[in-house]
C-alpha cells in the first residue's frame, strides 16, 4: 500500500479536517470516504482501512449535528444534563451516574450548572433544545417550570432530578427527603436529646421543605415541641451557615444536638464545633455524606444519600428505558431512600 501523506497545506491549518481531507489523504472519492465513515456496502475491505487510517491520521472526527440530520429518526445520541451545581459532591456523582449509563449505549453527555438562577436555567435549556438534544436531565430550580414544556413539543424527553415540578407529567427521580430527615432527627432523640437544633437550606426549595417536614414530624412524634429559636432555614453559603450555628451555640439556652440539612452546612457545623472545642460534646447529624466525614474526631454521623443511583435511574428513563423495578414510582415519582451511617458524631450523649 503507498504510503499516506497529508495534503499540502494541511500541516499549517487549524480547522476542523472535512470528508474531502480524508478523501484527498486516501486518494479516493468523496462518496467513497462517505460510504466508509457512515457505515454503507459498497467498498472493499482494503480501501475501507485506508480511508479508516487516513481519518485517523489527520484528526477527522464526524460532524455529530450532520450526521443527525442525515438520520430517518432525527436523534443526535445527546442527552443535556443541567444541575444546580455540577462541582457540588452530590450532583457530582448523580452526573457521574448519567454518564457512565448512557456512555455504552454511544450516547454523548452536555452538563451545565444553573446556581439556582432561573434566567440562566432558562438560557441553557434553550440551548439544549437548539442543539437537539435527544434528553434532558435537570434538577429545576423552582416548581413552576413551564419552559421545559417547549422540550416535550419537541419530542424530547425530560427527567427531573433531586425535586419535582407542578408538572406531574415529568417523571423525577428524587431522594426520600422527609424519610431521611425523619431517621437522623429521630437518631438523636434516641441518645436523649429534646432540644435539637435545626440548620437548613431556603424554605423556597422542595428539598429544604421536605427536610424540614422530617425533622418536625420526629420531634412532634416524640412529644418534643419545635422551638423556633433553635431553627434557621435561611440560605446555604458557608458564611451563612457559620452565622446560623454561631447563633445557636451562643443562644441563652443552646442546643445538645444539632441536625444540619446540607453537606456545605455540617461541614461549616464542624468547624465551628471544632473552633470552639465543642465536637465531642454536641451531637451533630448531617443530610449528605460528604468525603472525609469518616476521618474527623469524631466521625460525623450522616444520613447518606446515594446520587450515583439517582443518575442511573434518570438516565434509563432518558433512554426510553424500562425502570418499574427501580424504586417503585409514585405517580411518575422515583423514590430513593436514605441510610444512616454512624461514625461518632451523632452519638454523643446530651
């Protein structure tokens, strides 16, 4: 076979290498190198591997968005992921959960964060229609998400993740919230706390509602009073959370335990606990696991979600996937329950 060399000019240009580069590198046609790239009869064995090798030579990669067009179905083998933030532990791993699901299939993941920004969830949601992705993946940042209804106009499917919307015909897959709160506050209680502090996210946000109707719902069945001066629902900032549990450790009468409704907020817990010499004495819990949780003295008590099994499940059903032995739905709603890992924290006695 004679050897392949690139076109002249080609070493000095930085666009993209077309069909016609590789056709001009293997010294055959146009309709040959076209043939061979999408799969169709008609050229010999020989050949096909030339033209495989000159491709690989230059860099040439097929235009995903044309070759969509060229399709009967229209699919693009693209599934848009869109996250409150996709540096968080938690949504971390959820992605991960989507990509290693749809990656064997030959289906391409697009990520973005919203940061809990309705204009710019908005944007990219459009963007991901622009670009015709064949799914949608996202964790809504309010309920009432009526723009994601131009996605289902366009034959594409959409998966909530981690809350639902006022839409119920979007299927979600969503952690027990209220149950895992529910396990954590009543944990506590079973060590012989009664006045168990309460640091939590936005009351707005479907999460931090369930969360908060958890610990409420311990606490009443164990004949314990909510104090209101033991519960801040405000923000979820590392600055906002230290504020919150400053307030509670210098409050008149202060709480023996505390339970935290966010990873970002036991974490600030823990330092300020540990700034003031109070981590073996006040029992903390924390919805999230978070990495590191089992190394600090004490270990912190968690109750685990698992995000990796939320991506899974999201992605299948994005797929068009079979998912009715996947934590039974409830009307269109996956429920993933939580688990309670004791590590110390949490079992420090009043």
């Amino acid at each position: 076979m004679a050897s392949l060399s690139a076109p002249e000019g080609a070493a000095s240009t930085r666009r993209r290498p077309t069909l016609r580069d590789v056709a001009a590198l293997a010294g055959v046609s146009f309709k040959t190198v076209s043939r061979v790239v999408n799969g169709e009869p008609g050229v010999s064995a020989p050949v096909a591997e030339r033209v495989r090798a000159a491709a690989e030579q230059i860099g040439y990669r097929p235009n995903a968005a044309a070759t969509a067009l060229r399709r009967a179905d229209g699919r693009t083998a693209t599934v848009g992921v869109l996250l409150e933030d996709t540096g968080n532990p938690f949504f971390a791993a959820l992605l991960r959960g989507v990509e290693d699901t749809v990656r064997p299939r030959g289906v391409a993941v697009f990520s973005s964060s919203t940061d809990l920004d309705v204009a710019r969830e908005r944007d990219v949601t459009a963007n991901f229609l622009a670009r015709q992705v064949d799914a949608l993946i996202t964790a809504p940042s309010q309920a009432d998400a009526a723009h994601l209804a131009e996605l289902r106009d366009a034959d594409i499917a959409v998966v909530l993740v981690d809350r639902p919307v006022e839409d119920s015909s979007m299927p979600s897959v969503i952690t027990d919230n209220r149950q895992g709160s529910r396990l954590g506050v009543q944990h506590l209680v079973d060590q012989g706390h009664r006045r168990i502090g309460y640091v939590g996210r936005d009351p707005s946000i479907y999460t931090s509602q369930e969360r908060y109707a958890g610990y409420v719902e311990a606490m009443e069945s164990a004949g314990i009073t909510v104090d209101d001066h033991l519960v801040f629902r405000v923000g979820a900032t590392r600055s906002s959370a230290e504020e919150q549990v400053t307030a509670l450790l210098d409050s008149t009468d202060p709480p023996t335990a505390i339970f935290t409704a966010q990873d970002i907020i036991t974490m600030t817990a823990v330092g300020v606990l540990q700034r003031r010499g109070l981590a073996d004495r006040i029992a903390l819990v924390g919805f999230d696991d978070f990495e590191l949780a089992d190394l600090l003295q004490p270990g912190i008590t968690v109750v685990a979600q698992d995000p990796y099994r939320i991506g899974v499940i999201a992605a299948r059903l994005a797929l068009g996937d079979d998912c009715a032995s996947d934590e039974h739905p409830v009307e269109g709603q996956h429920i993933v329950r939580t688990r309670l890992i004791e590590r110390g924290s949490g079992e420090i006695a009043p």
